[in-house]
C-alpha cells in the first residue's frame, strides 16, 4: 500500500506543478529576473473586446478584432515606480467612441499590395497596422504595428504620472500570415515586445487579446472569412489533452498497485 501512497502523492504534485506552470511563468516561479525583452508578468484581466474596420472603393477591406492592452512602466508623482496595464477599450472610451480609419492601396498582379488600419481613441492615441499581399496575390501578413501615445499628469489614463511625455513606438514584424480570403484568429495572447523608440522603457509592450483579422477581403460583407488558427491555440488545446492522458495513466496506476496491494494482504491473513 506505500507503493500505492506515493503514487497518489505523484500525482497531486503533478497535478500542482501543472496549475502553477499555467498559472504563472517559469521565471516568476523560479523567483529570478524575466527573460531580456520579456516585461515583468502582470496579472491584468484579458482586454475587452472591439471591432474595427476599414472601407475601400470596392470592399470592406480590413476587418479587426481584439482586445488591445499596453503595458507601462512610469514613476508616479510619489517618485515610485508602477507598472500598469491599460485597455484599449475602457468603460469611458468603448469601441462607439474610438474611430478607426485607414487605406487600401489597388492591387495588381505585379507589386505587393498594401492596406492598413488605424484606431484613434483616448484623447491623442493612434494604434496602426499594417498589412501585405504577396507578389503572387496568394496570401497576406502584417509586417508592422505602431503607437503613437501621450500622456500627461492629471490626465488620462494614466493621471499619477510624475513627467508629461509623447512617443510612437513601432515594431516591424511578419506575422499572422493567412491566404487570401481567409482570417486568421488566435484565442492565446499575442505579445509584441522589443518595440522601437525613444520610451520603450515606459511603453513595454502591446497585447492582443483573442484577435480575429483579415486583410484584402474582397466583399463590403462585414463578416471574417473561414479562420485560420494560430499555432499558439494548436499547442494550449494539447497541453489539456496530454494533461488528462497522464492523470488518467497514473489513476489506472494507482488503481493497480491498489487491488495488488489487498490481494497481497488477503493472502498473508489466509497463510496466518
């Protein structure tokens, strides 16, 4: 039965270091600094939801929707350091209230097209995308992010700031690539670090939240075209699978070494 004992204490420590790795990263739980280009962890609820889109002369051309958060780092005006997470959509500033603009260049079977989308919102914050179509018109990505911020003490959103700034900040990246007439969605967080500019201190990081996006559509319908998941998504619904298959194994186990373990103890009563 000891046999069986500490088979059933594997299995609840398991089971604990499986809820602490989903729950916070390896770093924070190994007690040391995060990983360069990694802000610190926060534990900010997942941004709320919005929708965005942008107009062409013959389609409904870019279509975007996610929650948007930011992460900064700022002395406060009691010259201690805060870090803070800020939602692109808030309970005063909702997807009624933020506009979204933006182009989408003619394409044609010889250069790369290019379409972009920008959200206005706060009271001098712009969040731009940009997007590419491949030369031989088969799928898209987006190849650059850029904020443009400003921040004020007493003002919002960050009213407890100590020094009044202003910055863009922008990333070049290739990322979310979909074939055409297709979006691509992602549930996982998607985190774009390492951003350029003069307060990437302050500015850590953008975060989108369960992102759904396309690109070059070719209706005015404002509705996505069959998604593409992001890989991300693929790995977080086989960690569960895996998880489970493993929990089961080892109940089966300790199941076993169970019944051995009294069939064990009936035949020592029957020899007595």
């Amino acid at each position: 039965m000891k046999s069986a004992g500490f088979i059933a204490a594997l299995v609840c420590s398991f089971f604990g270091e499986y809820t602490a790795y989903e729950s916070y990263p390896e770093y924070l739980l190994r007690g040391s600094d995060p990983p360069s280009g990694l802000s610190t962890f926060t534990l900010a609820a997942d941004a709320p939801r919005g929708s965005w889109f942008v107009n062409g002369t013959d389609s409904l051309c870019v279509k975007f929707e996610a929650g948007v958060s930011f992460d900064f780092k700022y002395i406060n005006t009691s010259d201690k350091e805060v870090r803070e997470t800020i939602n692109l959509l808030t309970d005063e500033y909702n997807s009624t209230t933020t506009v979204s603009e933006g182009f989408c260049l003619s394409d044609d079977n010889t250069t790369e097209g290019m379409q972009e989308i920008s959200i206005n919102f706060f009271e001098d914050w712009k969040l731009t995308m940009s997007f590419i179509k491949v030369t031989d018109n088969s799928s898209w990505y987006m190849d650059n992010i850029q904020l443009h911020f400003s921040l004020a003490t007493g003002q919002y959103p960050l009213k407890n700031i100590k020094e009044n700034m202003t910055d863009t900040v922008s990333l070049a990246v290739h990322t979310f690539d979909t074939n055409i007439n297709r979006s691509y969605q992602c549930e996982s967080k998607q985190q774009f670090i390492n951003l350029t500019g003069e307060l990437t201190q302050v500015l850590q990081q953008v975060n989108f939240h369960t992102t759904q996006v396309e690109a070059f559509k070719s209706t005015f319908a404002n509705t996505f075209s069959s998604p593409v998941t992001c890989k991300d998504d693929a790995v977080s619904n086989i960690v569960p699978i895996a998880v489970g298959a493993a929990l089961g194994a080892l109940v089966l186990i300790v199941l076993i070494a169970y019944l051995v373990g009294r069939r064990r103890s009936r035949q020592g009563y029957e020899s007595v």
